[in-house]
C-alpha cells in the first residue's frame, strides 16, 4: 500500500510540472505571413519582400522553419540614369525557397523571444543592369541581363512578441542572403504575423 502511494506521489509530482511548463510553451507548428522593404546591395537596388513560412518546433528553443521569399525591385538606391533624362532601367527580383534551423537566443517571461535563423537558400530570379559602352557610338547603352538558379546563404535575427490573441504573435526579422563569394547581396526587413495552428 505504502509503495502504491509512493508511486503515485512521484507520479504526481513528476506529471505537474510537466502540464504547468507546457501551457507556456510554443505550439508545434505555426504559419507566418510578412512583408516589408529589400535592398539588392551589389546592385544597389530598393525593393519590396513578400514572405510565408511554416515553422515546426523541435524542442524547448529549436524550429525548423521553411520559407518561400519573394522579392522585386523598385528603384535605385543611387539617383543614376544612364541616358540624360531618362530613368534607369536597372531591375533585379527573385523567389527564395529556404529551410532554416532558428534557435531562440532569448526568451523573456513577457513572450519576447529573440531568435537567430539559418540555412541554404535556392534563389530563382535575376537582374537586369544597363550599362554605358564607353566604345560604342554616343556612349550607346546596353542592357546586361543575368538569370540565377544558385544556392547561397541565409540568415536571420528575429524578434517576437505576444499580441492580445494568444495565436497570433508578431515579429520583425533582419535577414541577408549571400551567393557567389558576395555577402550579403540582399537584405530583408520584415515585419510578419505568426499563427498558432498546432497544438502545444
């Protein structure tokens, strides 16, 4: 008798913690919708992001997070037209397929998590750069078009925080994107919108 309710005692007592930790917990799978400003750093274009991602949780700080980006510019950074009185036609834009591994580095008893993401990225896209022939007639420009189908870099810091609704959380995440030898090529600022559809 005495050994039964020492077992349930240990149960009990091993079973309540358990509970009361996983109600704080994040729910094994989330969906996150964002948007925001880019920046084509090599061609020193300005543009506009789109951004999903499903996140899985692996444990207490770890997710493994698969994103679709995209990204088109608008205009230049620099106020550059090749022909007098014409707007450049410089353009760059992109489809992003990441899998990222994203560890919180921070977690505050408030609901602000700071996280740090990062994994390979397939970018289907490119860019279209007019350039001046110095050699030809009349410094005649030329448009100089590159198609990628490359696998680069991709990180990421995000912060998180709690919104009134207990499934929806925001964030803002600082991602670059790196290929052939150049780092970062773009940079993200995006502001996103986290769903709870899994259960905790």
């Amino acid at each position: 008798m005495k050994t039964n309710l020492l077992f349930r005692l240990l149960f009990f007592m091993a079973f309540v913690p358990a509970v009361s930790f996983a109600q704080d917990e994040k729910p094994k799978v989330q969906y996150t919708v964002g948007g925001g400003a880019s920046i084509d750093g090599n061609n020193l274009l300005w543009g506009l992001n789109m951004n999903n991602e499903l996140n899985y949780k692996l444990g207490r700080r770890t997710s493994l997070n698969a994103a679709v980006l995209f990204y088109q510019s608008l205009g230049n950074l620099e106020n550059r037209g090749v022909s007098p009185g014409q707007k450049s036609l410089d353009q760059s834009s992109g489809i992003f397929i990441t899998p990222t591994l994203k560890y919180d580095i921070l977690q505050r008893d408030s609901g602000f998590i700071l996280a740090f993401a990062a994994g390979p990225s397939l970018q289907l896209g490119g860019n279209t750069i007019e350039v001046v022939n110095f050699s030809g007639p009349e410094n005649t420009p030329f448009i100089f078009t590159n198609k990628f189908q490359r696998i680069g870099l991709f990180l990421e810091l995000e912060g998180e925080w709690k919104t009134r609704n207990p499934n929806i959380r925001n964030a803002v995440g600082i991602s670059a994107y790196g290929a052939e030898y150049y780092f970062p090529w773009y940079l993200n600022a995006t502001y996103k919108v986290r769903f709870n559809i899994g259960k905790k």
